[in-house]
C-alpha cells in the first residue's frame, strides 16, 4: 500500500505512523486519508509498505489502515 510517514516523538524512541496519502503534496502538504483538516507537513516520499509491519518502530494509523484494507 502507499504510505507516507510521519514520526511521532516518544519519551523512549520515535515511531513512524504510516498514513495512506490523498491526492498530492501541495506547498509541502501532503492530506491523509483519515482526516479532513489535518495532514502532514514536509512528507518523506511516498513509499510501499506493506499492510503488516513488523518493525518495532513503526505502525500503521489505525484508521488508515482500515482504509488500506477496503481497498
């Protein structure tokens, strides 16, 4: 599925929350798909990840993933 990052500061480590872009980046604004308002700023590139992560650093947004797997 293509995702774009977005990493999350932690007390301990940083994560990466994978979100299932919307359209295209706009003056450095890429939309995600589960939320109308919100977005993220100076995306990473687009990549394709899979549906299952298994590295301990990363997860899916749960509602982008609910999205990913209708699809």
């Amino acid at each position: 599925m293509i995702a774009v990052p977005e990493r999350v500061r932690g007390r301990d480590e940083d994560v990466l929350v994978w979100h299932k872009p919307v359209g295209r980046v706009v003056e450095e604004f890429q939309a995600i798909a589960c939320s109308a308002d919100e977005g993220i700023t100076m995306p990473g590139p687009k990549q394709n990840v899979p549906l299952h992560l298994d590295k301990p650093s990363e997860r899916w947004c749960a509602d982008c993933l609910k999205l990913a797997r209708r699809a």
